[in-house]
C-alpha cells in the first residue's frame, strides 16, 4: 500500500470537535487516515504529494439507498401510453427493465454509476438489486464493478413474488456467507427485500430466519406509496411495521427506506427499535408521489438517512431537494436546511458505521481514507455557521477534483486514469440500446 500528503486545503473535518483547518494536511497511509491538521514540514515522507491549491476538502460523500441497475433507464420512455399509478409505473418501467439485464449488463450499469458517484465525491453505497433474469451471482457482477472503479458498497439482492416466489433468498444468503469469509470490509451484505406488497408470509419467514441466522439488518422499502399500505392491510389487517415487526425485521442493523405513509406510532417503533429510515425526496417527486416526511422521523427521534433511489449518484442535490421540499411544502423559510445537511453528512455516517467494520465519514486518524478535493475555494468564510450554505449552494454546482477511496486517487484531476471510460461508455451505449430494444 502506498502512502499520500495532501497540503494546502480548507479542511471541514467534521471530527468530533468538528473542526475547520484552513491550509490543513492530511497524511494517508494505506487504507488509513494518519494524520489531519497543521502537519509540519518534513513530518512525513508520503509516495505522492497533493497541494490541494485552497481548495475545500471533505469526507468522502455516503449514499444510504441506490439502485445502481437502474443506470440504463434514462431517458427510457416505456411503450404504450403513460404510468397512471405507482403500481403501473413498476409494471411497465422498472419490472420491465430489470427483467431485460443479463449478467454483463449488471456490471456495466453498476460501473457507469459508480463512476459517477466516484465523480460526484461519493465513496460508499448502500445498494438495492435486481435483476431477475440472471439472479444467481449478480451481486458478484456488481462487486466486480465496485472493485474496478474503486468505492466501497453494500450490497443485496431484492427477494420479491413478483415473478418467481421467493426469488433472490438463495441469492442473499451466498452473498452474505462470502462477505463474511471476507477479511476486506470494501464490500458488505444485507438481507434485501422489495416491499410488503409483494411479499407473501412463507416468503417473510424464511428472509427473516435466514436473516436473523446471520445476524444482517435487512434493507426494504416501506410504505413508498398508499398500495403499500393498502395491500398489506387488505392481506393480512396489519400496518406496515406491525407487519414487519412480526417477523422481527425492524432493528438497529435494518433499513426501511421511504416510509411516507407511517402513521405516527409507527415512527415511534421505528425508534423503540433502533431501526433507521432513509428518504429519497427526488425519486419521491419523480413518482408524483407524496415525499417521505424525514423531519416527522427526526422528531420521533429515528436515524434518518438520505439516498438516490436510481434517481443519480449525485448526494448533495438529495439534501437540497429534501430541504427545498420541506419549506415549500410547509409554507415556512425557517425549516430543514441545516437538518437536510445533517442527515446527509452525520446520519448517513451514522447507518454506515452499523454496517461497516472500517469507521468512515470523518478527516480523522484512524478513518478509512475516503477523501475528497472538491474545485471549490470558498470566497465567503467558511465555518461551522456557513458549511451548509456553501454546500447546498456552492459544492452542489461544483465539481470534483480529486476522490480518494480507501487510500487511492481514483478521481485524478476529474478524470479516472485506472480506466478506460471512453470504452467503458461506448459498451453502455450498446448495452442500453440492446436492453431498450427488448423491453416492450
Ligand atoms: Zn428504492
């Protein structure tokens, strides 16, 4: 393993005493943070030197809920006449699209996205997967890709009835045994789960013994839209989080994402139970859908999280949007902007740091090196009062000169010099062609 000096920076830390280091130094050695501040001179003698020109630099951004499948959708408009519904727009869009990748295709669509996150400062994922038709070891294909590219992950396979039942429980439980013979903590596992509306009980049961067995939170959205509610209701008589409370999911390793349509007792098991909850704001909009409350969840006291859901690999947009959601949904100017931020730098941190071993989300010694030289001199000051203002109107539009990941540069001046993307890229194009042409 190499070592690294990055100098010259405005360092925010976001270490316990939150500090700010103006013209600051980190020293990487290996995976690992060394050292953070005002480093003499001569201190260390790192393989390669990075003046950071004034530059701000950060942790490397999480991202608590994607779908890296989802890369080949855009600019897809499905065949016949538009999705009315949350329902009819799963139907023609996405059970479509996911069911039309092979197994190569989950690569690529997985690298193209992590190039994207590389390059929009974001160094983990928290993945949601599927792909039907080649279920067996596609969570290998998309571990393949997080390991050219270079970013850690979570991964887990989406167990739906949908199309077969109980399809993906086989698929979970391999993946998760062979991360557990790992001794690298780049990639992990959960127990994935679409959503109650097309989870039958014998289904539940044996995600839950499996998942309970191996001691993994599960990863599951909840309550997205009111069919959700509606069909477990109609099914079984059970809200949604007594549903899956009676098969011991809610807990402090298990991730519902969405949870718009929770009642209020609801959140308060969510709390009681340790569980965490990440909201997607632009994918909600996108659905035409009603957007995850996160400050109701806050106040309940849940861990609230924040993702792309497939809408990008881009994570400050998301804590903009959440934050421009809530005052013009509420009519008030004083709401949820430095919670919107919170959730993205401290709480994604926080779910991170339950599933992975290697603590991350801090300029720290001792921290997993994922660093991050945003092409961003602030020219207002920047302090613990401003960071959020420079970030939801500065680093947002900003780009990204140097992502570091577990102690490599692999975002170097903006480009990715350990691939070939213009290869890469000419492949998607082919691939997202082929995939369009057979889904109709
Ligand atoms: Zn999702």
């Amino acid at each position: 393993m190499s070592s690294l000096l990055i100098t010259n920076g405005r360092l925010v830390t976001l270490d316990e005493e939150n500090r700010f280091v103006d013209n600051g130094s980190i020293y990487i050695d290996g995976r690992r943070i060394v050292a953070v501040g005002d480093i003499a001179p001569g201190s260390y003698v790192a393989d390669r030197s990075i003046d950071a020109g004034g530059r701000l630099v950060m942790p490397g951004l999480i991202n608590a809920h994607h779908h890296l499948y989802s890369t080949f959708a855009r600019g897809f408009t499905p065949p016949g006449p538009p999705a009315r519904s949350f329902e009819e727009n799963l139907k023609k869009l996405w059970w479509k699209l996911d069911a039309a990748l092979d197994s190569d295709d989950v690569y690529f669509s997985a690298l193209l996205a992590l190039i994207e996150a590389a390059r929009a400062g974001c160094t983990t994922i928290i993945d949601h997967h599927a792909s039907p038709s080649c279920c067996d070891g596609s969570l290998d294909r998309v571990e393949q890709a997080f390991r050219d590219v270079g970013l850690s992950g979570c991964l887990c396979y989406e167990v739906s009835d949908r199309n077969a039942e109980a399809q993906g429980i086989e698929e979970n439980e391999r993946y998760i045994r062979k991360c557990r013979k790992s001794d690298d903590d780049q990639l992990t596992a959960m127990f994935g789960l679409h959503a109650l509306m097309t989870l039958g009980t014998e289904t539940l049961e044996r995600c839950a013994e499996i998942g309970q067995a191996l001691d993994v939170g599960f990863h599951v959205h909840a309550a997205e839209d009111l069919v959700d509610v509606q069909t477990t209701t109609r099914r079984c008589g059970r809200s949604i989080i007594d549903r899956f409370a009676d098969f011991g999911i809610p807990g402090p390793k298990t991730i519902f994402v969405h949870g718009t349509h929770l009642e209020p007792r609801e959140m308060d098991l969510l709390h009681s139970t340790d569980s965490m909850l990440v909201s997607n704001p632009e994918s909600n909009m996108n659905n035409g859908l009603r957007v995850s409350p996160a400050l109701d969840f806050l106040r309940h006291g849940v861990t609230v999280g924040i993702g792309t859901d497939g809408m990008s690999s881009h994570l400050i947009s998301q804590a903009r949007a959440l934050y421009l959601h809530q005052r013009t949904d509420h009519r008030d100017p004083t709401l949820a902007f430095a919670e919107a931020c919170e959730i993205l730098l401290h709480n994604n941190r926080t779910i991170c740091n339950r599933i992975f071993v290697e603590p991350r989300g801090a300029l720290a010694a001792g921290q997993l090196a994922d660093v991050v030289i945003h092409d961003y001199v602030p020219f207002t000051p920047l302090d613990a009062g401003t960071l959020y203002g420079h970030l939801l109107f500065g680093l947002s539009f900003s780009r990204v000169q140097t992502t570091i990941a577990r102690g490599r540069v692999i975002v170097d001046d903006g480009q990715l010099p350990h691939l070939d993307e213009a290869a890469v890229r000419a492949g998607c194009a082919e691939r997202a062609a082929a995939i369009w042409a057979r889904i109709h």
